[in-house]
C-alpha cells in the first residue's frame, strides 16, 4: 500500500513541479469563501455576492506578478480598471445597444494588452470578465454602489489570502520543485527502460520525447526560482549545473535510441534495463531524505563502468557511460542546491531584459484587430440565437484569441473549446439532478468546479472548459433559471463564438500560422547568433558575458516557436504540413540542445590559445545563420545565398583538454543543425572552397 502512495505521490509531484497549480486552486477557493464570508454581514442579495466571488476568483488565477510587490500594484490596477468595467457593464444595460458595443470594444483592449506581459494579461481578463459576468447577473445601474464594495471586498479578500493566509513561501516551493525535477527525471529513465526493453516503437518515442519536454519545464522553473532561494553568487553556478543535468538526461535519451538501433543480445539487453532502473531507484525520492547519489556504492559502480570503456568497448557501453554521466551532474546539482559553495565559478552578471514596445502594428495588434471583428460577428450571431444571452459567443471569441497569434491556433483553440463546452454541458446537467436544489451542495459543488477549472487552465483547455459550463449550470441552479434549454442555448453560442472567431481569423487581416513561424524562427536565428558571438567572446578571453543567460534566450525562443508551430501539428492538419512543422520544430529543439551543452562547458578564456579556430567554427556558423535569417525574411525568393559545410578537419584534433575539446565539438554540431534547419526552408548546403580545407 505504501509503494502505491509514493508511486502517487511521485506523480503529483512531477505532474505540477512546486505545487504552483494546486497553490492556484485553493487561493481560488479560499478567496471565495472568504469575500463571501465577508460581504454577509452586508445583507446583500445572492447576484451582489456573486460579484464579490466572481472578483475574488478572477484576481486569484490572473494575478500572477512575480514578486508580491507587483502583485499588489496589480491588484489595485485591478479594482480601479474593475470599477469602471462593471460601471459600464451597468449603464450600457440601462442603453442597448450600448453594452455591445463596450463589451466589443473591451476585446480589443485586452487582446491587445498581452503585450505587456503577465500584468497586461491579468488587467485585460479581469475587466473583460467582470463586465461579462455584469451582464450575466443582469446588474443594474443602481446597483453600482453595492457593486463596487463587492468588488473591492472580492479583490480585498484575494489580498488576504495572497498575502496572509496562503502566503508563498520560496524555500518550501523550491523544494518541492527539486522534488518535481527528480520525480520527473525519474520519468525519463522510466521512459528510456521501457524504449530500451521493446527495442524501440512509436509509442515509446513519443514517451521520451514527452517526459524529456517536461523535465525542461521543470529546469526552467528552478532557474525562475532560484534567485529567490540562493545569493546571487549562487544563481547562475545553479543554472549551470541545471543545464549540465538536462543535457545529460537528452544524451542518456539519445544514446538508448542509437543502441537500440544495433544488434544487441537478449543479456545485454536486460543488463542495460536493470542498470537504467537500479539508477532510477536512486533520484526519484525526496531530496531531503535521499543521501547523495555520491555516498552509495552504487555510485562507485556506476563511474567505474562508464571509465572503463575504451577501444575494446562492448555493446552497451554507451548506455553504461550516459549513465555515469548523469550520475555524477547529478550529484554536482544536489550540491549546489544545497548550498554547497565548494564548486565556486565566477560567473558574469545577468543582462537586462528588454522592454516590449508600448504600440507597434505586429501580429498582436492583428489579433487584436480581429477580435474586435470576431466579436462584432458573435454579437450578431448570437442575437440570432438569443437576444437575451449573445453574450455568451463573445465570450467564446474572447477565449480563443486570449494566447492566439495565428489564425491556426484560433481555430484549434475554438475547437477544443466547443468540444469542452459540450462535455461540460452533460457535467453540469448530471451535477445539478445530484444536488436536486440543495444550495450548500450547489455552493459546494460550485467551489469544486472552480477549483478545477483554475488548476486545469495551464494543462488542458477542454476539461477547463467541462469545468466552466457545468459550474454555470450550477449558477443558474442556485439563480433559479436552469434549465436544459438554457444550457443547448450555451452551447450554440459558443459554437457561434467559435464560427466568428475563426471566420475574423481567417478573412480580417489573417495571420498565417507560417508566418508568424518564420517570425518566430527568424527571432529565434538573432538570439542564436548572439549567442555564438558572446560564446566566441568569452572563450577567447575577449569579455565576460553570461552565456548561460544568453542560452535560456534561445530556449525562451524556442518555447515560443514550439507554441506557434502547435496547429501544424495538430491532428487536423495534413500528414505533410505535420511533417513539416515536426521537423522544424524537432530542429530548433535540437539548436537549443546544442547551445546548452556549450554554455554548461564554456569559461572565460577556455580557447584563448584556440582563438583563430573559435573564430574560423562561430564565424562560420554566424555567416550560415546570416544565410537563414533571410530565407525567413523572403520566403520562397531566391538570392537568399547557400550553406557552407565544414571542410572535413577534425574539430578537436591537436587540442588535449578534454573541456575545451568539447565545447569545440558542440560547436561543429550546431552548425550542421544550422545546416539541417536550413532545408526546411529551402536552403541548399556547399562544401567549402578547396583552399579552405586543411
């Protein structure tokens, strides 16, 4: 009984690193209860307290400012932009068409107000869904007053909890941060045990390929959290090591897939497995509670097999090597966060980041642009539907573009939103016959569909949706008007809403999914080529730069080519478009592996003796991103230039640290990867000229 709790336990950990989500839940929930609690003594009627609940759950899950401090500013933004958004929620119910047209003109607003980061989204959302729920209570412009105390108790009661009652603590998110990094390292060694155990299939590529994914959500966390928890001395030595452990788990992956595809004996192979999980029953525990993996004798084996191998290497061996590998970063991050300052470095300082522009014409403010189209269209849509509930498509329209840039993605997203939708509406139906008129079950189930649909908003948008429409159906239960009319009424606003936002996507100044891709990869190449410059830099002893920092860039980068390219992948599209974007996206993945395995070997002065070779390796490179930054910028076009290949010379011949070796053929792997990106978009490949050579 006790392994199936810890084999549960390990997968919540892993499946919400730091408990972030479920810390977003309860705040919700608790906010709540709280504005609730406190605005009873006000006697006020049931819509007025729904106001308050309704601002005290919106500030819980949009209010995600990464210091207190912000969140703060934030929320007093919030009340302010909140008052006037349910005040004119208020006096256009007083004068239609009036509230369309504000509510229309509101999309736009906060479309366009993602811009601005995490404030701009959460100020957007908030006054968009306080009006919407405005009109959904059907508020009156007397009530203004009591609205606003309600919102101010709502916003006041989040305060509270965010501050007092569920206050974040840094050190103890930290850990089980570090608890979800082990868990889902263990993951990945579970992956590669059962890749490694069939000889390799489909099924168990795209394990790999998943739990690789969320081990690197789990990276990036740390290095988020990190500068809370240690000294600023600390922060980048922690990032190195961070990195040296992910590169070394994507090598493990790789290594179990090119052994996989040799001849191996039925011996070998289950030698292999048992290796794989003797060592994942060493990290996937409580890192207070395990011993360095350095203090088992497991351990010693491990770095004795994986030296041993030489020119007389057995089957296997590389496995057994990636091993040892990983054992020992592992090791050497264990003690770096726990503040072990033995492995000193002297790292350069973070660069700062750049301010996005205020107003730019961009894919953004299209977005924006057909929102505000899309919404014209849901409004008239639903009227047709409803005149007493066309709010409902505007909402929908609101939601698929919240996070949209392309018109591929609007579409995805409408789909998986219709389909909650529908889900949702059997949900609320059955939930609403359960309470059979209970209000404290109604309230209660009410509380659980909240808590759902804010610790699933970050992981699907179908089941938060199901939760949406079933907690609605509770609403208009616990209101007096439910019905199963009324719910097909949801549903075929949503689809309206869905229709119109698709149709503005695609006919209003559409922003192609390609498009924004080759916006995305063409960033992507300027990051890339920063990155080599300042590598080169710093290798040659020139200056000191943070090459680590420079390499969460590219991977920042990255991230956000791999959010465009999603509809390209989708299922819905054709099998040749999905090959495309697998192989676009698989090899920008693959830049940004290569990068970190430089940056976690790269120190000041590391070539200085190799300067003019450093320079010969990233200059090529450089020239060769030149070539694709380009062919991105004109697609399709010609003159865009060619590839140069290496000329064939050993990249680390004549050089005896093994560390600078190394970071000389990183180098000459990511420029084939340069290479290999470059036939995606139509870019050929040359040898160098002869005299080049040698």
């Amino acid at each position: 009984m006790s392994r199936i709790t810890q084999a549960t336990t390990d997968r919540l950990v892993a499946s919400d690193p730091g408990l972030v989500r479920l810390r977003l839940g309860f705040s919700a929930v608790l906010s709540i209860i709280v504005a609730v609690l406190a605005i009873l003594p006000f006697h006020q009627p049931l819509t007025i307290t729904l106001v308050a609940a309704i601002a005290a759950m919106t500030s819980a899950f949009t209010v995600n400012d990464t210091t207190p401090g912000r969140q703060a500013v934030t929320l007093v933004l919030a009340l302010v932009l909140g008052a006037a958004s349910l005040t004119a929620a208020s006096v256009g119910s007083a004068f239609p068409p009036l509230d369309s047209v504000v509510f229309v003109l509101l999309i736009f607003v906060a479309v366009y107000a993602q811009r601005f980061g995490s404030r701009g989204i959460a100020l957007g959302s908030i006054s968009f869904f306080l009006f919407f729920f405005a009109m959904f209570l059907q508020t009156h412009l007397k009530q203004v007053p009591v609205l606003l105390l309600a919102l101010t108790i709502g916003i006041a009661a989040n305060a509270v909890v965010r501050f007092v009652l569920l206050r974040r603590h840094t050190d103890a998110e930290f850990l089980r941060i570090r608890r979800a990094f082990r868990a889902r390292l263990a993951a990945v060694v579970r992956a590669a045990e059962d890749y490694l155990a069939v000889g390799g299939s489909e099924r168990t590529r795209k394990r790999l390929r998943t739990t690789n994914a969320r081990l690197h959500e789990t990276v990036l966390l740390i290095e988020d959290t990190a500068p809370e928890v240690t000294g600023a001395d600390s922060v980048n030595r922690l990032r190195r090591r961070a990195i040296e452990v992910e590169l070394a788990v994507q090598w493990l992956t790789i290594t179990v897939q090119r052994t996989c595809a040799e001849e191996l004996g039925e011996d070998v192979r289950d030698d292999l497995v048992a290796r794989l999980r003797r060592f994942r029953s060493l990290i996937e525990r409580d890192p207070r509670e395990l011993p360095l993996i350095s203090e088992t004798e497991e351990f010693s084996k491990m770095l004795v097999e994986g030296s041993r191998i030489d020119e007389h290497a057995a089957a296997g061996d590389g496995i057994r090597r990636a091993i040892a590998e990983l054992a020992l970063a592992d090791v050497r991050a264990q003690r770096v966060a726990e503040h072990d300052v033995s492995d000193t470095a002297d790292d350069p300082e973070d660069p700062e980041e750049e301010k996005s522009s205020a107003f730019a014409y961009d894919n953004q403010t299209r977005s924006a642009i057909q929102a505000v189209v899309g919404g014209g269209l849901a409004v008239l849509g639903g009227e047709l539907v409803s005149s007493q509930r066309w709010y409902w498509a505007v909402l929908t329209v609101f939601v698929v573009f919240i996070g949209s840039s392309t018109a591929g993605a609007t579409f995805v997203k409408g789909v998986r939103r219709l389909g909650g939708t529908l889900i949702g509406i059997v949900g609320g139906l059955v939930l609403t016959l359960l309470v059979s008129g209970s209000v404290p079950a109604t309230l209660a189930l009410i509380l659980v569909c909240v808590f759902g649909m804010v610790y699933m908003a970050r992981v699907s948008q179908v089941i938060m949706a199901f939760f949406i429409t079933s907690m609605l159906g509770l609403l208009y239960s616990l209101l007096g008007t439910f019905s199963l009319e009324v719910l097909w009424i949801r549903v075929a606003e949503t689809a309206v809403g869905a229709a119109a936002g698709v149709l503005a996507a695609v006919v209003i100044v559409p922003v192609r999914t390609r498009a924004v891709m080759l916006d995305d990869v063409s960033t992507l190449l300027d990051e890339l080529d920063e990155f080599v410059e300042k590598a080169a830099g710093l290798l040659s002893g020139a200056e000191n730069v943070s090459v680590i920092e420079k390499s969460r860039d590219l991977d920042r980068a990255v991230d956000k080519v791999r959010t465009t390219i999603e509809p390209l992948t989708h299922p819905v599209n054709l099998s040749s478009r999905r090959d495309y974007g697998w192989h676009v996206l698989t090899t920008v993945e693959t830049i940004a592996f290569r990068a970190r395995h430089v940056a976690a070997r790269s120190q000041a002065g590391l070539l200085v003796n190799e300067a003019d070779r450093l320079m010969l390796y990233t200059g090529r490179i450089r020239e060769n991103i030149a070539v694709l930054r380009k062919a991105t910028s004109a697609p399709g076009g010609s003159g865009h230039g060619t590839l140069v290949r290496d000329d064939g010379t050993p990249v680390a011949d004549r050089i005896d640290d093994p560390q600078a070796r190394s970071v000389l053929t990183s180098l000459g792997h990511l420029d084939e990867t340069v290479i290999a990106l470059g036939r995606a978009f139509g870019v050929e490949a040359t040898d160098p000229a002869p005299s080049a050579k040698g």
